[in-house]
C-alpha cells in the first residue's frame, strides 16, 4: 500500500541521529499544531569535511588520494571542488562527503597527513548540528514540510514521520511563545546521607518531588532505605505525564547521575526519555542528554546573574521572588539522614523537598522564556543553549552566517596556546571622590559591537604585513589595520542583530508592558543583546574559532577613544564629568548641556548614547570601578564594595550596604557610624546568627593542588575527611572560631560551629569594621572611633575640610 504524504506544521524541540542498516539517520523530535508528539525522520543528510590545500597543490591528484582512503565500512562517496571563502580571502577547497558520522574523525587524522594538505576544517561539527546549519532549521521554531508515516515501535510518541520534503518556516508563528503548550515538569530528589555527603553506591535516593507546569504536585519515597521501587515509579511518572522538557536545579552534576548510579546498583533501567531503552547520558557542554525530551538545567542561568554571589536554590528562588527565604522550610542539608530516620521530623523533610520543587519550577517559568529566545537565535537546542557559555551560544550562531555566505569555517585551537596573548583594555577615568548631587549616567548603546560594525572589524579584514587595501580603519594607538572595500564577516552578522533588535523594540512599543506579547518580545531583545554584545570578547577568548586578539584589541583602543573624547565634548560644554569606565560617563545633570553632549557624539562621533540614570547622590572613593548612588526612585545601586562580592560575610556586605545608604539618603555620617556601633555591639553579645558570618569561597582547583592551604582550603580538606565529596568548583563555606595559630587552622565548616565558638573580635576587626570603613573613613572615621567611640566626623566637617 502506497502512503500518502502529510503537510506537518511543527515545532523543532530537539534533533539527534542514529545508524540504521548502515545509514545515518536524522531524528528531529517535534509537536505538530495538533499537540501531537512526533518522530520526524530524515535520512538523506550525510556527513563531510573540508580539505584546504596548499598554495600550488595539484587538486586534481590531492582528490584522488582522499578518494583512496575510502574504507568499506563509511565509504569516501564524493570529494568536490567547491569555491569558498577562508577568513574573508577566495580559495578552492575539497569537500569530502563520507556516510557514517564517527569516520569523519578518522578521515580527518588521515587527510591531515597527505602532502599538499593545509588545513582540515569543520570535521568537528557534530552531525545532528551540521543538520540543523545546513538546512538553517532552529530549535523552538515552527516549521512546515511534508512527510509520510512510518511504523516506530521503539519510541514513545504519538506518531513517527519520514520527511519527503525540506522544512521550511512558518512565518504565521514566528511570535507564538515557543513554551506555550509545551509540558514542564520540574523534579529534585533527595540522598540519604548518613556519612555527611551520600554516597550512590550505598546510599538511596530517599525522596523524589515532581512537580508539573499543569498544576500536578506529587511526592514519591523510598521504602525505608530501598530505592528500587521509588526510581521505577520515577520512570513510570515520566511515561505517564510525557513531558517535553524536564528542569532541575543542579541536576546535571548532582540528581541524573546519582539516580543512573542508583538505578544501576538496583538492575533498574532508567528509560526516561522518548527512546525505548535509552537512558540519560553526558553530553556537550557538560549537560546530561535526555532522548526526545529537554533537560535543562537552571543553575546554568542562574549563573550568570552576578547580584547573587551564592547561588544557591533557596537564594536565587529568594531574589527572584520565586519563594522568599523566611516563607519556605529549609533543612541542613547534612542532616537528611537524620530528619528520614525519625518520622515526626520526616514531614519536615517532605515539606523541604517539596519547596524545592515547588522552587524549581517557579525558576522554570522565570528563566525559560529567555532560554527558548536564545534556542531560536543562536540554534542551539534549549538543553543545550542553557549548558553553555555566551561565547558557544555566539559561535553556533557565527557557524550558520559563515554557511550562508560561503565562508569556512575554522578549526577550534588548544585555549592554552593563546593565554599569554594580552593586551589593554576598557579605559576607566579617574573619579571625583565624595559625594556629588545630580548626576546623569550616559550610557553607549552596544558600544563595543558598534566599533566593530562602524570600522569594519574582523580577522577577514585584518590587513596582514604588506597586504593593500584603498579604505582603511586604523585603530588609534595599536595601529592594527582593517580593510574597508569588504564588509567584515562579524559586520555583517552585528548588523543583522542590531537591526534585528531595533525591529524588536520598535515592536514591544505596541503592546502594553506586561502583556504575553511584550514579554515575549522583551526576552528576544534580552537575547539578541546578550549574544550582540559577546561579540567582542568573543574575539579574545582563547577557545574561539575566530579568535584575533589584534581585533579585540583594537576594539578597546576606539572604545577608550571614544570615551576620552566624549568626556572632553562634556567638558567643552562646561559639565563636570565625575567619572568614566568602558562605556558609560557620569557627568553634571544639567539637561540641556546633556542634551548637546548627545546630539555631539550621535552626530560627530556617529555613535549612539543615551541617559541611562540619573543619580540623586552618587559617592565615588579615589578607587576606580567602586562606587554607591541613590536614584530618584529610591533605589540603591553598589559597585565594587564588598557589598556586591562573595568572599565577605552576609554581616560585613550588609553592613557595608547599610553604611553606603544611610551615607546617601541622610547625609549623616554620625548616624551611619552609629549603626556600625550597633551591629559591633550586636556582634559582642552573641546576637549575630552564624550564617550570617559564613564566608564562602569557591575551590577552583582540586584541594591537594593548592599550596597555601588559605581557609578555605582547610576546611576542605576536613569535610573531605567528614566524607564529604569536594571537587572543584565546590562553594565551601566557612566561619572563623577562637583559638591561637594561624587563621587557616581556625577555619571550621559552619555547620559544625556553635555560636558560643565564634572569634568575635576576628569579625570586628577584619569584615565589619573593614567593610564600613571603605567608605566612612573618606569622611574622617577611624577604626578607632567605630570600636570604642570619640568625636564622630559629620558630612558638614568632611565639606568644610574640602
């Protein structure tokens, strides 16, 4: 019987492959219009690589030899010549054209070897992406194409389809929000822990919460210190409920290699995703790769917000509104063991497990929208976009460009062969210290990445020793060159996204703020900015496959012109300019002279700036990048201080911010000394919390690597002979006890210290009154006068000594 082909309409959720018969075989897993779950199947695709010869190789004969490598099992199926472009300059390369994936790798280390061999390029492009750039598909996106049905019986969807035509977009749905519809299930298991860290080879999951996006709450437990039964009814529940993305909270590191250890040591198969007989496994950027399904996780966005030093669940469900802190149950974590084993305390512990849960889906609704934004521009699938770094989020993005212009794309060098290649960057003018009233921040809208596009820069343009060009942009200071007569391959895609952003703003203007349409319009914006704005440093990371450290270089030296020169427009027109740093200019609020400022520099300068706040009272140190101001609206913002870093207490950073902002809405010194008298005293009669003095500090590398055994170190290693498991990257937090010796040998895990332990004076003398005095002593304040008291300074005694 012959089958009919069907028009599918359908979102791209995720793509994979797979070797049938000998063949590869493209699986895009999507839903249709009709919510079905589907299987679409493309077996056309087939892998290849470029060779680039040398200069004068005889291509003919080089072809002929790649030819002769072919091997039974993948055979060399075509090796043609094809015009390209490398950095910018014509070549004519070989595109080698093999049929299984994995003998790419093996072709590559071969061809590599043939005399009259140059380079071997894009042999690294794993083969479901190589897909997906090709044919210029997106994930999240929605697609149509034709396809017929066939028979899969080793999936769990409603439906597997062959396509029998390319994809192409649907631009009717280009603003449906990509989450709508989309089944969100969130879940967090918790370990037994007799030993302080659980062990998975001994020690069970206890507790496994879920929670979905359809209101669905659940909790499953282990049979008293059994977990067979708990992680088959985990499996179950996916089956049930199918969904199409899966978040957690740390779950990559901690909760999917834990449960496949677990379900290993029980003879369970983990069968989660939408492939029978499939289980989790690791994958790029460090994610665990669930078949058919999403697994995204949120500790990788939750990383990049800088205002939240420890990020833990709790504290950045906390900053983000999700669940306040002092409204949820919390439990010491090496205390699970404890509250699973006395069953009056165990409710607690479900009641703990569940506003993790509850937590984590909350951060699902925060952090997703932004996700699938940054799925569909960079074309990285959403598990896979939040795992990595902005600068592989970019470089997908640059590897599609370089295919539609024709362009090779190159090979990724060792990082370590790059790091001594420095060079100066942002510059940053001296500040006015004190207190100044009335100031305006100008702000350059996309500064680093409009140098780039106005000068053309780019390795493709980077003129070499004794190469010719009729226009040319020379970078003031370094004298790096870049040809005009081409556009630059980074011009061209910024332009695409500066365009494309304007387009955004322009659209959000017609709904009102807070609607779907707005939010969903923002978040694109959100994400065209943020892989805009990696462009530059982009270019100086060591990792990149257009790294040109020249260019990065350059762009600072224009951006550092800009700048200087701006600051003296201000001045010309008689502001005051406070302060400078990278791309922004604090200056005298005096709004026509502003006002001229703007109109100087987007005309003149041909750049974009605009008034990014005002400041009602801003307080500068002699210190460049560390400042505190008070806006209109009340609000205040702290750069630089203690207060916005990790490595000081919760006490001394809150101190610190409470001193900056007393300084700034009174003016009163004396009473923001006063306050510093009081935390002290608070401090003296044990009325401080400990968590309040826990300092965190992160191991960067393994504990036995480090040669000063600093605090954190030390307690390292005693958690470590607790049997608690440290690696690096681990937050240790610490507090610091009484007793003679170094301070390092003083350093004990919080959780082991009771408060009556605590080396008061250590926190006096070197967190709070430190932390007060980084802007109290501007105004005359000793450290004296803080511990014990003396005639304290006023605002009015610091102006009149000025």
């Amino acid at each position: 019987m012959q089958l009919v082909a069907e028009r599918l309409t359908f979102q791209l959720l995720d793509v994979s492959y797979s070797v049938e018969g000998g063949r590869p075989v493209i699986e895009i897993w999507a839903r249709d219009v009709k919510g079905r779950r589907l299987l679409l199947l493309d077996d056309t695709f087939r892998p290849y690589f470029y060779v680039l010869p040398q200069n004068g190789a005889d291509l003919d004969k080089l072809a002929e030899e790649l030819r002769r490598l072919s091997r039974p099992r993948s055979p060399v199926t075509s090796v043609e010549k094809v015009d390209m472009k490398y950095f910018g300059r014509p070549v004519t390369a070989l595109r080698v054209t093999t049929l299984i994936p994995e003998s790419v790798r093996e072709y590559r280390d071969l061809a590599a070897k043939l005399p009259g061999v140059a380079e071997v390029l894009e042999a690294d492009v794993r083969f479901s992406m190589r897909y997906l750039i090709d044919l210029n598909l997106y994930p999240m996106r929605w697609y149509v194409a034709d396809a017929e049905p066939v028979n899969r019986s080793d999936i769990i969807a409603d439906g597997a389809y062959r396509l029998v035509s390319r994809p192409s977009e649907e631009p009717s749905m280009a603003d449906v929000d990509p989450l709508d519809g989309l089944r969100i299930m969130a879940f967090d298991i918790e370990a037994y822990n007799p030993q302080g860290s659980p062990n998975p080879s001994k020690d069970p999951v206890i507790i496994i919460g879920v929670a979905f996006n359809d209101g669905e709450r659940l909790q499953l437990e282990a049979a008293g210190h059994s977990d067979k039964e708990l992680i088959q009814k985990f499996v179950d529940v996916i089956r049930r409920k199918d969904p199409d993305v899966i978040v957690g909270y740390n779950q990559n590191s901690f909760d999917w290699p834990y449960l496949l250890e677990r379900a290993k040591v029980n003879g369970v198969k983990l069968e989660v995703g939408r492939k029978r007989g499939a289980e989790p496994n690791p994958s790029v950027f460090g994610h665990i790769s669930v078949q058919g399904r999403l697994n995204v996780d949120l500790y990788n966005f939750a990383e990049e917000i800088e205002e939240v030093k420890v990020k833990t669940l709790d504290e950045v469900a906390d900053y983000l509104g999700v669940m306040p802190k002092d409204k949820r149950v919390n439990v010491d974590w090496w205390r699970i063991a404890e509250y699973w084993d006395d069953s009056e305390k165990r409710k607690t512990l479900l009641a703990y497990n569940m506003d993790d849960v509850t937590s984590t889906l909350g951060l699902a609704y925060q952090f997703l929208p932004f996700g699938a934004q940054l799925s569909q521009i960079s074309g990285l699938p959403l598990d896979q976009v939040a795992a990595a770094s902005v600068a592989f989020r970019l470089e997908m993005r640059f590897m599609r460009e370089a295919r539609k212009l024709g362009e090779l794309v190159p090979n990724r060098a060792e990082e370590e062969t790059r790091e001594l290649e420095t060079y100066t960057g942002a510059i940053v003018l001296e500040p006015k210290p004190g207190i100044h009233h009335n100031v305006a921040v100008l702000d350059f809208a996309s500064m680093y990445p409009s140098i780039m596009v106005k000068y053309n820069v780019g390795p493709d343009t980077l003129l070499k020793e004794g190469e010719a060009c009729e226009r040319v942009n020379e970078a003031p200071g370094v004298r790096h060159r870049f040809c005009a007569d081409r556009d630059a391959f980074f011009k061209r895609v910024l332009e695409r996204f500066l365009k494309w952003r304007a387009e955004v703003k322009a659209a959000m203007k017609k709904y009102p703020e807070g609607s779907p349409q707005y939010r969903l319009l923002n978040e694109r914006q959100r994400a065209i900015k943020v892989l805009a704005n990696a462009s530059y440093g982009y270019m100086g990371w060591a990792g990149a496959r257009w790294y040109c450290r020249q260019c990065a270089e350059s762009v600072t030296a224009w951006g550092r012109d800009l700048i200087t020169r701006a600051a003296s427009l201000a001045r010309s027109l008689g502001l005051k300019v406070y302060y400078g740093d990278t791309d922004s200019l604090f200056v005298e609020n005096d709004p026509e002279k502003v006002e001229k400022v703007i109109e100087g520099i987007t005309k003149g300068l041909e750049f974009d700036i605009k008034i990014d706040k005002v400041y009602s009272r801003v307080f500068f140190t002699e210190a460049k990048k560390r400042y505190a101001g008070l806006t209109p609206e009340g609000k205040i913002d702290i750069v630089g201080f203690e207060a916005v870093r990790g490595d000081w207490s919760d006490l001394a950073k809150d101190t610190q911010a409470k001193v900056a902002e007393i300084v700034l809405r009174s003016d009163d010194v004396r009473k923001a000394v006063d306050y510093v008298r009081q935390v002290i005293n608070d401090l003296r009669n044990g009325k401080v919390e400990v968590e309040k003095l826990i300092i965190w500090k992160t191991l960067t590398k393994s504990v036995d690597k480090y040669e000063a055994e600093a605090p954190h170190v030390y307690v390292a290693k005693m958690m470590e002979k607790l049997g608690f498991k440290i690696d690096v990257g681990s937050k240790i937090g610490y507090v610091i006890v009484k007793g003679d010796g170094p301070l390092s040998r003083r350093a004990r895990p919080y959780f082991l210290v009771k408060p009556q332990d605590i080396d008061v004076n250590y926190y006096i003398d070197k967190q709070i009154v430190p932390a007060a005095l980084r802007i109290l002593s501007f105004f005359g304040i000793s450290e004296r006068e803080l511990k014990a008291g003396g005639r304290q300074a006023s605002l009015f005694d610091y102006i009149n000594k000025k």
